[in-house]
C-alpha cells in the first residue's frame, strides 16, 4: 500500500509510526512545509515510519525574494532541513520558480546556485515560472511588488492565472523576460530527468515506486550509471515500439517543442489564452522551410518507452527489429558477417536505452 499525505497529516504521521511489522506497514509521501519542527530525529523517524519521499517548495534560492514571498525562512534553513531528510533516506523532490516580480537574473540564478550546491540532497524537480493567480496577496497589492494592468488572459474559460505587467524601468534585467544563461541554466537542473507522468515528475507514481524501490540512488539508476552491463549471453528486447510507416522528411523538426515554447512565450507577453483551436490554426498556417532540411532520406520510427520519437534510418530499425520477440549478442551475431560493427550498435542501443532486459510475460502482466 503507497499514501499520499497532505503537509498538516504527514509530522502527525510520523509521531504515531510506533511499533508494528515494518513489513506490513504502507510507504507514504507528501507535499510538505520546511519548518522549523523538522529535526534529523523527526526526519528519521519518519523515514522509519515508511516515508519513502516528499515534494517541498523551496520557491527561491535569493534571500530578498524569499522575504517578498513572506516564505518565514532563510536560504542556509532551507539547506539544512533538505539535507536532514535526504540523510535520513527520505527522497526529495523540490519545487522553485523564477519570473517572481521585482526578481532580476541575478536573483533567478541564485536560486539555480542554490539547487546545484544541494544536488546531491534532492532527487526530481528544478525551477518552473512564477504564475500569479486570484487571492494572492501579490494580486492584492500589486503596487507593493511593481506590477500593473492585472487581468484575466484574454481568450480563457476559467480564469486561473492571471496577466500583468512590470514597471518599465524593471523591465531590461527581469527574471520574467528571461536570458540565454538563465534558460539554460534552469534547463541544466533537469538533466537525467523525464516529463510527466514518467519517473522525474514531482509527485507521479512513478517517482514514488522508483523511490520506494531505489531510495536516493534514483539519479543513478535512471542515469545507467549503477545499471549491471549486459554480457553476450543476456537476452534483450526492444525498449519501446517500432511504427511501420516509411517517412521521408524528418519529421520531428516539423513542428516540435521549441514552436510550441515560442507560441507559450508569445501569450504570456500578450496575455492571450493558448487553446487547441488557435494552436490549430497557427499549424494549418505554418509553412516549413524545406531548402534548410537535408537531403531526403527514407526512414522509420522507434518510440522509446517514455515516449521520445527517434527517426532511423531502415538498416537502423532493421537492426533493431532483430530484438522484437528478445535476442542475445550471441544469437545475432551467428547471423551476422559484421561482428564488431553489430557489437558496437548492440552497446550503442543498451547506452541510449532502446534495448532492455528481456522481461517474462508476468512481469508485463
């Protein structure tokens, strides 16, 4: 049995772990405060009581944002409690933002300083952006944080954010606009990890289990780093699906994620609603260049199992439909004249995680 707690259940959780069969008790996590209550015998009991992960917004790395937030802590308190649950065994997942109003790049890029120092102490998370939304106090007064024309964005539903802008004179070094270094800066945090719902996402299912079953060696596990290399001998499968069809374009630079950030970007600027329909639209109207794509090869497609879309080439996915039904080293080779070219893609197919162990029909079931 896994729980997720709420913050206000999860201490009284722990003062109540007592006795009983650890065996047989339930593994829990939550979403938690970082207070002061929080010692490493508190953090160790709960990891006794069979806590296996949190998720805590830690919000910034910059003390002056952190007094804006009104968060009640500072940035070294923040530190220490993180570092009492990660030793207690207890996996952490936390969660920041930039883009707050007033918060500058330099302010934003502590807040990066402060999730690198502490990366061997957290597991998942990394810093999204600010979203400001009805009842907060920053809406309330927005003159007190520098914000004007506050507002629904135009086009949506249900209104749960709102825009605004900043005074101009904030404008040239704010966080919210962004800059190269902060992008990738806040893109480097999240370097061994998936999206939702896979192992990665804050508070999936996913990241509990894998937890639960690896504890802080997570990082490691999802990396290959403390994965066992296969030898000659061990049977592996295709680590995902292959798609039939024969695509003579490459087809993931047609439309992909940075197209999809442009158009985010640009309603954040304008306060315009992002919907299916006006996304539609931008697509039917979108022309690709084809002059800067090269030259037209055939090729198909293998979907990884966390869903990345890899376009091969056909001797690629020739060379992968051998491991369909499960296939040793051994076994492919009698069948090859190309030994150390077919050995080297067999190692290049265990490093990039397209081959698995071969698993047993009750292990998939």
């Amino acid at each position: 049995m896994y729980l997720f707690l709420s913050g206000r259940a999860f201490s009284g959780l722990a003062v109540e772990a007592g006795g009983g069969d650890p065996g047989r008790r339930p593994r829990h996590g939550a979403e938690i405060r970082l207070e002061e209550y929080w010692t490493p015998e508190r953090c160790d009991l709960l990891h006794k009581s069979g806590c296996t992960a949190i998720s805590v917004g830690f919000e910034s790395g910059n003390q002056r944002i952190l007094n804006l937030i009104n968060k009640g802590t500072k940035v070294d308190r923040l530190q220490e409690t993180i570092q009492m649950f990660s030793e207690a065994g207890i996996g952490v997942q936390i969660m920041g933002f930039t883009g707050f109003p007033t918060e500058t790049v330099d302010d934003a890029l502590s807040s990066v300083d402060f999730l690198q120092h502490n990366s061997r102490h957290w597991t998942f998370g990394g810093l999204g952006q600010f979203v400001l939304t009805k009842g907060a106090i920053i809406a309330k007064e927005p003159e007190r944080f520098g914000i004007l024309d506050i507002r629904p964005f135009e086009g949506e539903d249900i209104a749960w954010r709102l825009y605004y802008s900043e005074q101009k004179h904030l404008l040239a070094n704010s966080s919210r606009c962004g800059s190269k270094e902060l992008t990738q800066a806040k893109a480097s945090l999240r370097a061994n990890q998936f999206d939702r719902p896979w192992v990665g996402g804050v508070d999936t299912a996913h990241s509990m289990f894998y937890h639960d079953r690896f504890g802080n060696n997570i990082l490691k596990v999802i990396s290959g780093a403390n994965h066992t290399a296969a030898n000659e001998s061990t049977i592996l499968e295709l680590n995902g699906h292959l798609i039939e069809e024969h695509y003579y374009l490459p087809v993931h630079k047609l439309f992909n994620k940075k197209n999809l950030d442009n158009i985010l970007d640009t309603s954040e600027r304008e306060g315009k609603a992002v919907t299916a329909q006006n996304i539609t639209e931008l697509l039917q109207q979108w022309e690709p260049d084809y002059s800067s794509y090269p030259q037209p090869k055939e090729q198909q497609l293998f979907v990884r199992r966390d869903g990345t879309l890899f376009p091969f080439p056909v001797p690629m996915i020739e060379f992968l439909r051998n491991f369909e039904h499960g296939l040793s080293l051994t076994e492919l080779l009698q069948q090859s004249t190309q030994h150390e070219f077919h050995t080297q893609l067999w190692q290049h197919c265990i490093t990039n995680r397209f081959l698995r162990l071969k698993r047993s029909p009750a292990a998939e079931a």
